[in-house]
C-alpha cells in the first residue's frame, strides 16, 4: 500500500471515493481545492493512499475505481493540537488496515510537530471508525446532539493524547 501527500490532481478521486462513502463528510469541490496553496501544495496534512503498480510512462499508476485512490485522510494544524477532519476508506478496501495506515501517518505528523493530541469527531452509528479509532489509543471525550445531516444524527468527541 502506498500513503503520499496529496495533489490538487488528486481532487476528483478523492471526491469519487468520498461519494462512495455514506458515513464520510461530503465537500464541495471548491473546499477540497481551498486545502491546497496557491504552489498546489496540501495546507495541513492531505494524504491518499493507493495500491501501487508497474510504473508506466514514467508517472505512478494505481488501480481501482477511484482512480487508484482507495484512502484518504484531511487533517488540520491547530496547535498544539491536530483535528482529524476527514477520513475515508473505499468499501472494497475496508477491513485490511488501510485506515489505521493513514491514522497512523497522522499521528506520526502529529508527533514530528510536537503536538500535544489530535481530536476527531465521529458519526455515532460509525461503528467501524469508532472501533478504529478506540484501537489507536482515541478515548471518548463528549457528545454533540444532532451534530450531522442527512441524516441527522449526533456525533462521538474523540480525542488521543500524545504527550
């Protein structure tokens, strides 16, 4: 499995596979594209992760119906603290620990800044990131009533200290 940063070229993947994705927060275009600076460069941490194959005419090329993306992971410097803002695992790829891989990416950056936590929130009937989450060492921290839309649901504070 191969984890890089994001690219701007990257955008409409990325979208493919979070409309694939009930239980993920859906953006607009035009807010995937604010993540990134005028030089195309991610603004905190965007990464998206692939199955890699044979190198062919000298660009990487992947392979599913996302354009090679089967991941992805949005999340945001605030310091001392990063806030997980998005997470999405294709169905077909979930179960095989792709998740925690981009999770783990994070906490990595979150640790290389000297972050004191990260924190999420989660839709409540996410079981599978609950689990995810829980297993990375994430611990209940609150809830918000009818935090999210279509549907309406609340969501699951989670917060994973690091220091």
């Amino acid at each position: 499995m191969n984890i890089r940063p994001a690219t701007l070229a990257d955008i409409p993947s990325i979208i493919s596979l979070e409309r694939q994705c009930a239980t993920s927060a859906h953006w607009t275009e035009e807010q995937y594209k604010r993540l990134f600076r005028t030089d195309g460069a991610p603004e905190g941490l965007v990464l998206v992760a692939g199955e890699s194959l044979p190198i062919t005419s000298g660009q990487e090329s992947n392979l599913d119906a996302s354009g090679g993306i089967l991941g992805f992971l949005i999340a945001r410097h605030l310091a001392p603290e990063w806030e997980l803002e998005n997470i999405v695992v294709a169905p077909a790829a979930r179960r095989k620990g792709l998740g925690k891989l981009l999770l783990d990416a994070l906490l990595a950056a979150a640790r290389e800044t000297n972050s004191s936590s990260v924190f999420l929130e989660v839709r409540e009937s996410n079981a599978g990131a609950r689990t995810l989450y829980e297993k990375a060492g994430f611990e209940q921290t609150g809830r918000r009533k009818s935090y999210y839309k279509d549907p309406l649901e609340g969501a699951i504070l989670y917060r994973r200290t690091l220091r």
